[in-house]
C-alpha cells in the first residue's frame, strides 16, 4: 500500500510539473503572439490550479507519513515530494508574474524583437523537465547537468538587461516597457532556479552530496569548494562537550570527504574539561561556540547523518536531510565527572578517546560504502 501511494504521489508531481510547463509556454506565446486570451488562462484558471494542487499533493504527504510511517529511503522520497511541491507553487507564481507583465506590454507598442526572452524560456522549461525526469528515476548525473546548465539562463537573463538599459537609456519613454521585459526575464530565472534547487536535492538524497550555490564579488554563481563533502551533524544536550569533541575528530580527521557540525538541545558553555583534553590530541576547540539544534533544523540545513552523543538528544527534531540517516552513540558526559581536577581530567580523556574511535570506524564505513550502524 505505500508503495503504491509513493507511486501515486510521483505522478501528481509529474502532473504539477507539466501544468507549470504549460503556463510557461502559454504566457510565452501569449507574449510572442500579442494575445490575451493564454495569458490570461495562465492568470485566472492555471495559476489558481497550481494552488490547489499544492494543497492536495501536502495532504497526500501528511496522510502519507501518518498512516504508513515510511522509514528510511521511502520517507526521503516523500519528505522530497513535499518539498518539491513547495517549489512548484512558487514556480507557479513566478509564471503568473510572467503572463502579467504580458498583458501589460501587449497593449504597448513592443521595445524590440523578442529573442532572448524565449530562448530563456526554452532553457527553464528543459530545467524543469529535466529535474522532474531527475527524481523520478533517481538519476544525480542528469541532476547534475541540470545545475551546470543553469549559467546558460543567467547569461541570458545578463544580456536581456544590459540590452534593455542600453533601451531605456537612450529612450526614457521605453522605461516601464523595458522594466517588465525585465520583470519578465527574472521570473524565468527564478522558475529556473527553483529547478536546480530541486536537482540539488536529487543528488543529496542519491549520493548524499550537498550542492550550494555561491556567488563571487560580481554576483555569479560558484560551487564551493565543500560541495562534494559528507555532512554529518553531532548533537547533545547541551553542545558542550562531546559533540563538540565529535566535530572536530571528524572535520581533523576526514575534514576533506566530510563536513562536520554540532548542536544541542538545550545549547550551554562549552567545556573546558573537554577544551583541554582535544588540545592535548592536537585539535583546538576553545573558540567553538555553542549551537542550538533547532536553529539549524528550522533553517532547513540539510546533513547526510546526524549523530546523537547522549541519551537525551535522541529525541532531537527530524531533519530535513533527504539522505539523512539518524545514529545513536551513547558517552558519558564531562559535566557530570566529580573528584580532583586530574580525576575528572582522566575521566574525560577516556570520553575523548572513546570518541575518537568510533568517528574513525565511521568514516573507514562511509569510505568502503558500508552503512554506518548504531553498534
């Protein structure tokens, strides 16, 4: 049965996508042929459409999770769903924005011959076919070549600006008529950009790679250089501690596959038992500071594997993580240590060690391709 409500919710994505495919390519001919009567159906009846499809596809994900309780790859894939669904809708709207700006310029005399705008628009609808395509069949590769491709759309929607401030400088009366060619342009781009954020999320939940757009000084996108790399995110009840002795074994250690953060629950000062005994392996941590675990969970970061160090963060919030994995490693916390300094000084040195052990035997497991287990 859930198998089959999976299938069913892929194909009301595929259908969500062709529906925005197709108010793309209305409110393009619309502009193109100078008629009124696609843009507004995009306006009036598929947009409202989109809306309700929403609505429909987030029930369908809810009712999903609470009747089937999907576990593991089946609950990445609706987690995936649901968020694919919240990118449609703004892609929605963003078409909306299009067919609008369409009505007004058809009823003015045109600036210049559109060329860029349906290239532009050839370009997105492919990004979006393409994503769709992506997760539907699990395929990072074609994901992939979704995001290198999205500099082609930025480079057109560059040229459809300084073309049209070349326009509006020369003639002020093209202005308005220019501003929303424009409008136009950066809709497209943004309808382009929610494909690639779709196809970034393919390849994190196929291979567990996390893809951030970064923007050099002349505001183009770069990759960073920690795309490719594993993240892993430690947490405990406070982040004083151990988690914090996890971060940095794992970033020491393996810093170059992988990424390590760390958070608590209730976030508090870092310790300075566990500050001395990391220096003493060589690793500083005196100037880390203290995270809250639902600071990050509702910035919707995405981790491959989040790793509770002590009984109580166990019950820390499921993360939006698509590939995410959830393990559970129990260590004995350095707040509670009592006796002489040295005593609570040996007690913590064998936390440490203890810790970096097991970091170790999971990264050898993630590097030979064995699923780390909680053991």
């Amino acid at each position: 049965m859930l198998q089959n409500r999976i299938t069913g919710l892929k194909k009301e994505i595929i259908e969500y996508g062709a529906l925005i495919e197709e108010m793309v390519t209305k409110s393009i001919a619309g502009l193109l042929e100078r008629n009124e009567t696609p843009l507004k159906e995009v306006i009036d009846i598929l947009e409202p459409a989109t809306n309700d499809l929403e609505i429909k596809i987030d029930d369908l994900c809810t009712t999903t999770i609470a009747q089937y309780e999907p576990r593991a790859r089946d609950l990445r894939v609706v987690l995936m769903i649901f968020k694919m669904n919240s990118d449609l809708e703004r892609m929605g709207d963003h078409v909306a924005n299009i067919a609008d700006s369409g009505l007004f310029l058809i009823s003015h005399a045109p600036v210049k011959p559109l060329v860029d705008i349906p290239r532009m628009a050839e370009e997105t609808i492919k990004s979006l076919n393409d994503a769709i395509t992506s997760f539907i069949d699990g395929n990072a590769a074609l994901a992939q070549q979704v995001c290198e491709r999205d500099s082609i759309i930025d480079a057109l929607q560059d040229q459809i600006f300084r073309e049209l401030v070349t326009f509006m400088s020369s003639d002020p009366a093209t202005i308005e008529r220019a501003l929303h060619l424009i409008r136009i342009a950066n809709n497209l781009e943004r309808v382009a950009d929610l494909s690639t954020n779709i196809c970034e999320d393919v390849i994190f939940m196929v291979e567990g790679r996390v893809i951030k757009h970064h923007f050099d000084k002349r505001g183009h996108k770069t990759r960073s250089m920690d795309m490719d790399k594993i993240k892993v995110l430690f947490v405990c009840s406070h982040n004083s501690a151990r988690s914090q002795m996890a971060e940095g074994f794992l970033n020491n250690i393996a810093g170059d596959r992988f990424q390590a953060e760390s958070a608590g629950m209730e976030p508090g000062t870092l310790n300075l038992l566990a500050v001395e005994v990391m220096k003493e392996a060589g690793i500083d941590i005196s100037r880390n500071k203290t995270k809250s675990v639902f600071e990050k969970y509702n910035n919707g970061e995405l981790f491959s594997y989040v790793i509770t160090v002590c009984a109580e963060a166990e019950t820390c919030p499921i993360f939006p993580g698509l590939r995410m994995e959830t393990l559970h490693w129990h260590f004995e916390d350095p707040a509670t240590f009592t006796g002489t300094h040295e005593e609570k000084m040996a007690k913590t040195r064998r936390v440490r060690d203890a810790i970096r052990e097991k970091v170790a035997g999971f990264i050898e497991k993630v590097k030979q391709g064995i699923e780390p287990r909680e053991n």
